[in-house]
C-alpha cells in the first residue's frame, strides 16, 4: 500500500515525465519541501535521468534530507549494476558529507572500471576520509596515477592534491614509476599540490616534456 501523500505521489510521476523541464521542476519541487516519502524515487531517477541538470537537482533534494534518511539508501544504490546509478550515488554522499558512509567507499570503487564512476568515487573520498587515513587514502589513489584522459587525470590530481601533505610521500614516490605517464602525472600533481592554481594539463605537458628530456637514450 502506498502510504505517500497526493503531493508526493504526483511529484513522484512527474519525475518520470517525458519533458525535462517538467522532471526538473519536479527535483527541484522535491527539495524545496522535502520529504522522506520521495528517496526512493529521487534515487531511482539516478540510474536512469539523461539530463544532468535534472541529476544535478536529484542531488540537490537529497541533500535537503535529513542524513539518516538518505545515507542508507545512497550506500545501496552503490552496488547497481548502473554505472550511472553508483556516480550519481557517490556525487551525492560526497555533497551530504556524512563521514557515516566512508565505510562504503570501497577500494573497488575507487579503481571501478568505469572512469565516472571512479571520478566520483575519488572525489567522495577525499571528502568522506576519517582523520588520520589520509596517507593510506592517497596511498590507494596513486596506484591510479596515469589513468585515462586528461579530464580523468585532472580529476585524481585534485584528489590527490585535496589530501595536502598527506599525499607528498605517495606522489614522491610514483617520480620513480617505470611508467613514464604515472611519473609525469605525480609531476604535474606535486606541482598542483604546491600551487592549486596551476595550470594541469600545462604541467602534464611540461613534466611530460622534462621527463622525456632526461631520459636516457
């Protein structure tokens, strides 16, 4: 039996309509009067919704919630089969920020296969990390070091550079990687560390152009 109110069971359809806009004012609608009665369905729209403005104000219902409420079903919405639904899921527990869902950011997630997945969960991590596992968290993020596009790239080097110091020795380490794209991607992440406006993909190509300078031949 479906205890919602009228006003939750139409919001509730109009998240499914056909028109974005209608599915946007519906989000939107969800979080400015929220209610527990539409977490299941805000959550159901994740894996699902093509328009990132309308998961972007999924998101920010979610966030209009009481913690307990939603944390419980954004932990579960992470073992989907829907690399939409676990990306969207790990945005949003890194917008909750309840330190409560750091158990489920799980080593698998953060090297899923899928690179948006892993993006989010990277960035859910660095948010999400208890006091004093900083260096073990930038330990597990450098073995990504030389993942992917540039875009990918980008999105670990302000993972990594979020936890400071505590991923210095991570980094100093990865210099010394056989694999000359991991040590210029520690390269370019050091230099962000150091200077958070820098420009990244400058300093790819510049550790890039240094490294292979001072190769052997």
């Amino acid at each position: 039996m479906d205890h919602r109110t009228p006003t939750t069971r139409s919001l509730a359809v109009a998240l499914g309509a056909p028109d974005p806009s209608t599915r946007l004012r519906a989000a939107m609608a969800a979080g400015t009067q929220p209610g527990p009665g539409l977490v299941d369905d805000l959550v159901a729209r994740f894996g699902v919704e093509p328009d990132f403005f309308v998961r972007d104000m999924l998101t920010w219902a979610l966030t209009r919630l009481p913690a307990e409420v939603t944390v419980p079903q954004l932990v579960a919405a992470l073992e989907s089969d829907v690399p939409q639904t676990r990306s969207q899921a790990l945005h949003t527990l890194s917008k909750v920020a309840d330190r409560a869902a750091w158990p489920s950011i799980t080593a698998a997630l953060l090297h899923d296969d899928d690179a948006e997945v892993a993006r989010a969960a990277w960035r859910a991590a660095v948010v999400l990390v208890p006091p004093g596992e900083e260096t073990a968290l930038a330990t597990e993020l450098s073995t990504e070091l030389g993942r992917g596009d540039l875009e990918v790239r980008r999105s670990l080097g302000r993972a990594l550079a979020a936890l400071d110091d505590a991923a210095r020795e991570a980094l100093m380490r990865a210099r010394s990687h056989p694999e000359p794209e991991v040590r210029a991607h520690a390269e370019a992440t050091l230099r962000l560390l150091d200077d958070p406006d820098s420009d990244f993909a400058h300093e790819v190509d510049l550790a890039t152009t240094t490294r292979s300078r001072d190769a052997p031949c």
